[in-house]
C-alpha cells in the first residue's frame, strides 16, 4: 500500500458516507467529494453530470489525488505528516492545510509547498513537534469557524484521531486505533465561514460621544458661572453638568476599554485564520 493509499483509507474514515446537511457549507457530499467538486471532474473528462450519490470507487480515488494529495504535494512530505496535511487539505482546502504546516514551521503562509518549506521540513527534525503545531493551528482555525458551535465536536474528535495516526506514522510504529468520532467530523470547515471580526466602530463612536459630551460639560458649566446669581438655574445646570460628566467618563473609557478588546480580539482572530489585518481595516469574513 503506497502512502497516499492508506491516507486515503483514513481519511474516507472520517468522510462517510452520503451527507446532505443545511448546515455543512459543502452541500451533498459523498465520501467526501462535494457536489461542486464531482461536477468539475466529471466536466475535464467530457462527462455527463450526475449526482454525486452514485460515484464509484475509481473517481474518488481518482479526485482525492489530484485534487487533494497531488496539489498539496504531499510525496515530497515525510510520512506521518503527509497525511496530516492531506487530511486538512480534504476538510479546509489544500490552501489552508498548507498554510498550517508553513506557520508551523515558521516560514511564510502563501498556501503552496516550494522550496522553502521543504527545506525547513528537512531542517525541522522532531516530526511529532511538527505534527502538534500543525493540529494545534488547525484547531485554532476550526474554532473560530461560525459553524464550530454546529460541528467543534466531530472536528475536535477528527484532529484528535489524525494528530494520533500521524505521529505513529512519522515514527513508524503500528497506525494508531481509530478514535470515536463524533457527529459533524465530515463538515467541510471553511475560511468563508469565518466568525467576523468585532467592528472598531462602535468602539469609536462611544469614545466620541463621550468627549463630546465632555465638551457640552464644559459649555453648560461657563452658563452656569453666568447665571449663578440665579440659585435655581444654577442649582439645575450643576446637576446636568454633574450627569454629563459622569456619562462622558463611562462613554470615553467604555469605548476606550472595548477598543482595546475589540483590537485584541481582531488580531487573535487574523492570526487563527491565517489572515493579514491592521489594526483599523475590517478583516475579510
């Protein structure tokens, strides 16, 4: 059995069998091959369109390697982690199962295994290290996936059981047991589905409304100073004044404190879905 066979046994594992969920971003699927994608392989080969419910053996086999395994260029991997990778390729897109082992490694997340990083791959030396960062970015990204509430259980499940096989692959003892996998493993998990990014806005707006509230204070407070002779008068705009100092105070820090948050929240974000941001441009969702 070659190295792409028995990934492929594992991965169909985890794939199943025909799924049509609401829920799943990846529409019909069967044994892991959506719709869309059985659609393009049927249409380079001049075929007929058909259901992706009745594929055969022969196409999956077929769409997996070349789509999946080839593209990712997972023969020039050491095994174990070949199969890592092969395994987030078919779940997230060979792009982001790239970027996990390149950000693992250190070197610059473009998506496409060169040069670079198969010469840090060689340079790494402790594959199972290698392994855990990759599985450990790969959750990262789940997590912070819309459809992680729907589907966290099956993909935690489905890491766990890939980051357990890899590393015995990599040392190459006996193929770990499969572990249970929960309902959802097969879920396509997709940056498209990425939770946004809290907006800076708001924050914004409040740290505004707070200082101009702080300037009405002051406006009030040189009428006050005008109007003293006047008990009354004055008694009611020192208490306005008093009010709109205190809202001012909880508006301006307020906004202060949840940009703080919200900038904090965006960079943990970016750098869990593997993303470019400044600190006052929205993120892609």
């Amino acid at each position: 059995m070659t190295e792409f066979e028995r990934a492929l046994t594992r991965v169909l594992v985890h794939e199943g069998g025909y799924v049509n969920l609401k829920a799943d971003p990846g529409g019909a699927t069967n044994r892991g091959i959506t719709q869309r994608v059985y659609n393009a392989y049927r249409q380079r080969l001049g075929l007929q369109l058909v259901s992706v419910r009745g594929i055969s053996s022969s196409e999956v086999e077929a769409i997996y390697k070349t789509n999946y395994w080839d593209l990712a260029k997972c023969d020039l991997l050491p095994a174990g982690v070949s199969y890592v990778v092969f395994d987030g390729a078919v779940n997230s897109g060979v792009a982001q199962s790239v970027k996990w082992l390149q950000r693992a490694l250190g070197v610059m997340a473009d998506g496409v295994v060169g040069n670079a990083t198969l010469a840090a791959i060689q340079n790494y030396g402790n594959m199972d290290r290698l392994i855990d960062a990759i599985c450990d970015r790969r959750l990262a990204f789940l997590k912070a996936l819309k459809t992680w509430k729907t589907f966290g259980k099956g993909w935690a499940s489905r890491v766990a059981a890939v980051r357990a096989t890899g590393k015995a692959w990599a040392a190459g003892t006996v193929e770990a047991q499969p572990l249970g996998l929960a309902s959802g493993a097969h879920a396509k998990a997709l940056l498209s589905d990425a939770k946004p990014a809290p907006a800076l806005a708001v924050a914004d707006a409040s740290t505004g409304g707070g200082i101009g509230s702080g300037g009405l204070a002051a406006t009030l407070q040189q009428v006050q100073d005008q109007l003293s002779p006047l008990s009354y008068s004055s008694e009611l705009i020192g208490k306005i004044v008093a009010g709109l100092i205190i809202v001012s105070a909880v508006l301006t820090f307020g906004g202060l404190a949840y940009r703080w948050y919200a900038a904090r929240r965006r960079k943990e974000r970016a750098d869990a879905l593997d993303l470019q941001v400044t600190a006052n441009a929205q993120t892609p969702a």
